[in-house]
C-alpha cells in the first residue's frame, strides 16, 4: 500500500509540475503573439505614412517643377510629338520559316510517339 501511495504522489507532483510549465509556455507564447501583433500595426502605420510620402513627392506639379529646375543641369529636352515614333518603325526581326515538302514525313520523323501500325497491342 506505500507504495502505491508513493508512486501516486510522485505522478501527481510530476503532472502538477507539467501542467505549470505548460501554463507557462502559453502564457509566453501568448506575449509573443501581442508583441507580434503590436509590431504588424506599427508596421502598417509606418506603411501608410511612407505610401502618402511617396504620393506627395510625385505629384506632377512637384516633379514639373523638379524638371524645369534642373533643365540645364540634367540636360533635359522639351516634349515634342515628333519625338514619339509609330509601331511600324519598330525593326522586329522576320520569322524565319522552313519550307516543308512533305508533312507527313516530318511529322513521323518528329514525332514522340511510336507509329500507330492498326493493331492494338494488348496490355
């Protein structure tokens, strides 16, 4: 009867130790998580702030401004309509195309796929 009683008590030591230490880890690992959740809001914060930067700095009339500033510096050159071309001035290479005299033999030839001889191979 000891012990039984012995080896009850050491288990009910060992699982009142295992279930503080879990509770513990949790409760870590629930700190984790708000401190990761706080650093996400500032993050998006910090994101919003840079994005209305961004769009502030590239308004038109700021960066117009910008290039009439540094026109001489830059060596910048007015806009002009003629300075835009048309498609059809683009030197796209030609297709290169092989004649081919006889289909049938090409495709045989470059074919993957053994020829079909009308009978039907049994698996």
């Amino acid at each position: 009867m000891r012990l039984t009683t012995l080896i009850a008590a050491v288990l009910v030591i060992a699982l009142g130790y295992w279930a503080y230490h879990q509770t513990i880890q949790t409760q870590m690992a629930d700190r984790d998580v708000d401190r990761l959740h706080r650093q996400i809001v500032n993050e998006r914060e910090r994101l919003g702030i840079l994005r209305a930067e961004w769009a502030y700095l590239n308004r038109p009339d700021r960066l117009r401004d910008l290039a009439d500033f540094n026109f001489d510096r830059l060596g910048l050159l007015p806009l002009a309509p003629d300075q835009f071309g048309e498609v059809a001035q683009i030197p796209f290479p030609a297709p290169v195309e092989e004649p081919v005299e006889d289909a049938e033999v090409f495709v045989l030839e470059n074919s993957s796929t053994p020829e079909f001889t009308g009978e039907i191979e049994p698996l």
